[in-house]
C-alpha cells in the first residue's frame, strides 16, 4: 500500500533512483553521463505536474529532458504522469520503480540553477506558465527576470533558446521588456498561440489546457541565447518567400 503524507511522498520520490534526481548538484557537468549519451538537453523549470516534460520525452526520443520543480509532491505527480506517457504501468504494491531512458524528474530551486549544470550543458530551457509574481516588489522573483536570464545564458550552449509561454498579460510584457533590455533577439512572438496557425505538434501543459479550455489567449516568444541559434535564425529570414499560388 502506498504511504501518504510528506515523509510517504518523500519516501515515494527516494525510491525512484532512475527517474527522480534529488542530488541535482553532484550532476553539474555530469549530465551527459548520466543519459549515456550526447543527445542535447532540454530542460522546464517549473514543470508543476509533468505533462508537458513527459510528453516531450515520449515524442522525441533523441533529446534529453529534464523537469524542475522544487516540491516533492509535484515531482512525484510528475513521475505518474511520465510513467502514464511512456506506457508503463505501475508496479504491484505501488512499485514506481521505472527507468525512462531520456527523462529525469530534478527537485531543486531554480533559484540556484547554476549550481546544477555546467556552462553550456543544455540547449533549451523551457518556462511554461511561470508564476506571474504580480506585485513589483516581487519583480526579481519572476523567471524572466534579467537575473535568471543570465543565469540561462550560462548554462545554455551555442544553440541555446528559451521558449517561454504564458496566460499573464503583465507577465509577458515584463520578459519582452526584460529581453529586449539584455539585448536579446526575439522570434515567433505570438499573442493568441491558440489562433495563430497553432501547430498540431504542439505540447500542451496542464496550467496551458485549463487557461485555454477557458478562452484565454496563450502568449509565447522564443528567445535566442547562443550564437548558433542566432546565426541559424538569420540565414533563415535571408531566404526567399515561398512564392503564393
Ligand atoms: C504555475 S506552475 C506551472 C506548471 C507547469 N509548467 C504548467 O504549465 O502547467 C509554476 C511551477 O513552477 C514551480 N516553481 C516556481 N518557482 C520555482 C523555483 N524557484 N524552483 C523550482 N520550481 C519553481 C512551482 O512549484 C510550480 O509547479
């Protein structure tokens, strides 16, 4: 039977040694080894309870993911859902004991994510739905905050994006502000995700289902980080329009 209550959560998480991280910092520079291999790393920081990350991971194999948040509770929830994604059924007396080969599940405070990864160990960072931190005196406490963006930029490598998507107006406005300040190329800027040509491929996370299933417009920007991604992104804009039939 499944323990409950925080020391049953904890006890829960512990035991799940090939999905769950709980010692994020032994790992800086060490990721690579960790997967088995040098298939990039894409990371969300904040991923609540895992749709998004364990979706990713089912989809594309070849990259790496790695989902971050800082409650137990949540990386648990997240592990179900990964479990859920990737088609394997949980174990008789609640044996959670699964190893997806391109998935783990990191509690840690984002805050400190320099100390869990080398410069340039991944190439995406993903902010899905970040807490939008309303009032001003809590601006700093905003994942889009200059502070956290060059927190990014060290540990992004030369193709590094981030994609960040959000249902807060006000949150929105600050990033751009705050990349566009940092001196930061923006592309595919959009207001209304939902009705600008949405891509089928499109993942979905659940703060993202419940915000759209209400009508509201999802806002989405990818930021270009490493200089790769940036010269791959102008040599795109020089190409010739497709031409109209
Ligand atoms: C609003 S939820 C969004 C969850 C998910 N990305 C989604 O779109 O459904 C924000 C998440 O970020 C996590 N979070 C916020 N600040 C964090 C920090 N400093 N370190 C780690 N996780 C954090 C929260 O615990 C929460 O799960």
């Amino acid at each position: 039977m499944r323990l409950r209550g925080r020391k049953g959560i904890r006890e829960d998480i512990e035991r799940q040694k090939e999905l769950v991280v709980l010692n994020a910092k032994d790992y800086k520079g060490k990721w690579a080894e960790l997967f088995g291999n040098d298939n990039p790393i894409h990371a969300e920081l904040g991923m609540g309870k895992g749709r998004f990350i364990s979706e990713m991971s089912r989809k594309y194999p070849h990259i790496n993911f790695i989902g971050v948040d800082m409650y137990d509770e949540l990386i648990r929830k997240a592990s179900e859902k990964a479990r859920a994604a990737h088609g394997l059924e949980e174990g008789e007396d609640g044996d959670n004991l699964i190893e997806i080969s391109n998935l783990r599940l990191m509690l840690f405070n984002i805050e400190k994510i320099e100390e869990a990864f080398a410069p340039g160990e991944l190439e995406r960072v993903y902010l899905n739905f970040s807490d939008p931190w309303p009032k001003k005196k809590h601006a700093r406490r905003r994942l889009t905050h200059p502070g956290f963006v060059e927190k990014y930029q060290q540990i992004l490598n030369e193709k590094g994006e981030i994609h960040f998507k959000t249902d807060s107006v006000s949150l929105f406005e600050f990033s751009l502000n705050s990349f566009a300040d940092m001196g930061l190329r923006m592309r595919n800027i959009s207001l209304n995700l939902h009705s600008d040509g949405f891509h089928p491929d499109h993942v979905m996370t659940e703060y993202e289902t419940k915000f759209a299933g209400q009508g509201m417009p999802i806002h989405r920007v990818e930021v270009m980080i490493g200089e790769e991604a940036l010269a791959a992104h102008v040599a795109n804009l020089a190409k010739p329009e497709p031409e109209e039939e």
